[in-house]
C-alpha cells in the first residue's frame, strides 16, 4: 500500500487520483470513477468530487491501495 501525504484536511477523489499517478488528467479520473473501479474504504465511489481524508484508503481495481495520510 502506498502512502500519499497530503497537507490540506482533505482532498477531492479526481486530484487525488492524478496526485498518485494513477490518471494524467482529470477527465481520464472521471472515467475511472464512473467504471466503478475505484473504492474509498472498501466502498465503490461514483463521485469524483469526493473528499478523501487522512487515514482513508482508496483502492483503484488492478493498480493498487493508497492510503491518505497528513504530511
């Protein structure tokens, strides 16, 4: 599981996507998320403005976990 470190309370399901390196580009997020690959704590997102905060764990369908933790 990767961690990324973010400053901020939280961040939104799309930068954190890009910020991971998962997605070059917000609309290729949108399309992840709307596939119904994505989960954030073990539950499929639909929302791509959905805030993620630290200790949260996405996980993106045959790439990988990444948990959100405070830099």
């Amino acid at each position: 599981m990767e961690e990324i470190k973010i400053k901020t309370d939280f961040i939104k399901l799309q930068q954190l996507l890009k910020l991971a390196g998962v997605v070059g580009q917000g609309s290729d997020a949108k399309l992840y998320i709307q596939d119904g690959i994505v989960e954030l704590n073990g539950v499929v997102v639909t929302e791509r403005g959905k805030k993620v905060h630290h200790g949260d764990i996405v996980t993106v369908q045959d790439i990988g976990k990444f948990k959100i933790v405070k830099e």
